[in-house]
C-alpha cells in the first residue's frame, strides 16, 4: 500500500511548513488527488490516521478533493472527460492521449494554528 509512504510524506511536508510557520499545531489538511494518479483515497484516509499520530497533525482533519480525468481533442479544440490515458473523443471519436487533469496528487493547503 503506497498511500501510506505518501501520507507519510504529506504529513512531513505539512509539520515542516507549520514549523517553518512558527504554528503550534495543524488544523487541517487538503489534498488534491487525480482519478488516474494511481492513489486510492479511501486507503490514503487510512493511513491518515496512522501516519499523524504524535505530530503536529494528530488531530487535524483531513480532505481529499477528487480530480475528474479529462482529455484534450486536437480535432475538436475542445476537452472532455476520459476514463484512461488514451481516450476517445466522444464528439469525432479520435483518439487523445493527451491528458490535460487527472493525475494531480498535491497538498492544496494547510491549515495552521
């Protein structure tokens, strides 16, 4: 499960932030995670969980923003949602592998107290 080392890892980023902030204590975290960035929320809230005890994160609440995957169509000049890297456009019906959203996986913010 990769979710945790990334948890682990957002939290990190988080504390040094709040430290860097002279914060006492973070309040909340937002996440930002693509549908095709290979991170599966639910396993991310749980090592959420695990991975900020005895930090300054243990009793922040954490948010996860899902982001729709959408592709670019050359033909079309125009974007649209897509399931995988390589999609069809579903008004001409090219292919695109041109990804343009979905593979985000960011700390949108920290909240600090």
């Amino acid at each position: 499960m990769h979710e945790v080392s990334i948890m682990a890892e957002a939290v990190r980023l988080a504390v040094e932030s709040a430290q860097a902030a002279g914060a006492r204590r973070i309040t909340g975290l937002r996440l930002r995670v693509g549908n095709l960035s290979g991170a599966v929320p639910e396993a991310m809230t749980f090592a959420w969980d695990v991975v900020r005890q005895e930090t300054l994160a243990a009793e922040a609440s954490l948010s996860i923003e899902t982001v729709a995957a959408a592709c670019w169509c050359a033909t079309c000049q125009a974007e649209f949602e897509c399931k995988d890297f390589m999609s069809e456009c579903p008004r001409c019906h090219e292919l695109s592998g041109d990804l343009r959203r979905g593979r985000e996986l960011e700390i949108a913010s920290v909240e600090l107290e």
